[in-house]
C-alpha cells in the first residue's frame, strides 16, 4: 500500500464538542446503551436510536455490502436539524463546520467488516453520516438515506465501565501509549488536546521498515508498506474519550495520526510528532 497524508474529507465536520441541557437525575443500568448501524449498497440502517438517553453508548457499525462504507457520529449544533446538514453536505460544504461536533465512528469500515467502541452521549440533536465512497467515486452521504438523524435525550444513564486492556492519550501533537498491549481487547482513546486528532496503527515488519515509515511522516513522501494502516478512531475533539474494541496480531506497531487541521499549518500530525511504537504479544 502507499502512505500518503492527503487532506482528511472530514476536516470540514470537526469542532470542539459542545454540551447540551443537563438532568441531575440518572438511572442505572447493568450495561451501556446499544446503537447498531448497518450499512448495505447504499443505505444506512439505525437501530436503538429513538430510544437513546444520555450517557454511555456501545456503538456497532458493520458493513454488509461489496462497497467501503464509513460510519461517523456527529452532534448538530443548537438551531440545526439533519435536514440543514444535508443540504450542507451536498450543496454548502464550506459552512458544514457551523453545523456540528463531532462524536465517534470510523471512516474507513471494509466489506463485511465491523467496528465497535463505547462513548457518552450528551442530550441533543445527532445525525449518522455514511463517509465512504462507491468504486465509481460517489460519496455516500450525498445519496439519500445515508445520513441519519436522532436524538438523544431524558433522564440520564449510568452504568459500569469496562476496565480497558490499554489507554491512549492524543495530545498536541504527540501521543502517550503503553509500550506492549494484549493481543485483543479494550483500547480507551483520549483526547486531551485543543486540536482534533485521530488514531490509527500499520504493522511494521522490522525496524527497518519503521524507521522509513517514520521518516516518510516527516517529510510526507509516499513508500511502500508491507501492511495496510488499521483505523482505529476517525477525528476526535478535544475532550473527548472512546473505548474501542480491536484484535491484533502479535508484531511491532506505530501508532500515528495523519489527521491535518488549520492548527497544525495543514501538515499531518505525526510529522509533528504524533507517532508512537508499540507491540502486541
């Protein structure tokens, strides 16, 4: 594969999170909340959406089609409704960054693949959007049905965190992970930077080729990689968490964001230093 740093389609979705109205009372639960999303050649199925209320929610995103699908979360903005955001997206995508926050997924979601992760909702207003494109280069979300919108809202829920098998810090720009993790588990990503940062991880073979790879994210060349990149979180705002589930085989690992934003002068963050080595046993 190429390691390229080409600009991130979302970088026009991505502000700092923004709360909504708060109850002080809560209820509790024995497990997060579900929301399943199902994304087929093309549409964009939801289920557990008219029934969320704030707090914890496990997030399932498969893809059931032949086509690559994306699956990203967004909160809109106090005043918008999904159909605003659509009419952004397709028509206005210079004023998409007026209209939301973002929340969680993954951009990058393979046939017949799934991703799953755990993050807290606050009440408002949201919408799912399908970021993936069709072979001949069409952008999901500006077909209709592939841009979902709900809300959240009620009285608040509780309940048990899952200890994580590992926890990642995004920061600007670097990144905090530990040294060897376990093969599967539990990874808590969070961001405490003011910039929106993502995660993503390749396998290394030697540390021949991780010194390349390294050096390509400095200088933004292209090189040819033994493994493909796993996106881990799509762009994620400054204080914000999610608990992402994964399965990795044993080896070498670089942790990277290639994420670009206007703080960073349009370069990609690891070439300014987001880049972290770790194994897998």
């Amino acid at each position: 594969m190429q390691v390229r740093y080409a600009g991130c389609l979302l970088a026009a979705l991505l502000l700092s999170a923004c709360g909504g109205g708060k109850d002080d009372r809560t209820t509790a639960a024995k497990a997060p909340q579900r929301l399943d999303v199902t994304a087929r050649d093309f549409a964009l199925n939801i289920n557990g959406s008219p029934a969320l209320r704030p707090g914890p929610v496990t997030i399932t995103a498969r893809n059931s089609g032949k086509e690559l699908h994306g699956m990203v979360l967004v909160k809109l903005n106090d005043g918008v409704n999904t159909s605003m955001l659509v009419d952004a997206l397709t028509k206005q995508p210079d004023r998409i960054a007026n209209l939301l926050t973002y929340v969680g997924g993954t951009t990058t979601l393979p046939a017949g693949t799934s991703w799953r992760a755990t993050t807290t909702f606050d009440p408002g207003n949201y919408a799912m959007l399908d970021v993936g494109a069709s072979r001949k280069g069409r952008l999901n979300f500006t077909r209709p049905g592939e841009v979902r919108g709900f809300t959240v809202s009620g009285r608040a829920v509780t309940a048990p965190a899952q200890r994580p098998s590992a926890d990642v810090s995004l920061y600007d720009y670097g990144i905090n992970a530990p040294k060897v993790i376990p093969g599967s588990g539990q990874i808590k990503i969070e961001n405490t930077g003011s910039d929106d940062h993502q995660l993503a991880f390749i396998k290394v073979k030697n540390a021949h080729e991780g010194k390349a790879i390294a050096n390509a994210f400095k200088t933004g060349k292209s090189i040819s990689t033994t493994y493909r990149p796993i996106e881990v979180l799509a762009p994620t705002s400054g204080a914000t968490s999610s608990t992402v589930s994964y399965r990795l085989p044993k080896g070498t690992y670089i942790a990277y964001c290639s994420y670009r934003t206007a703080r960073s002068g349009g370069r990609p963050h690891a070439a300014l230093g987001m880049v972290a080595a770790f194994g897998v046993q």
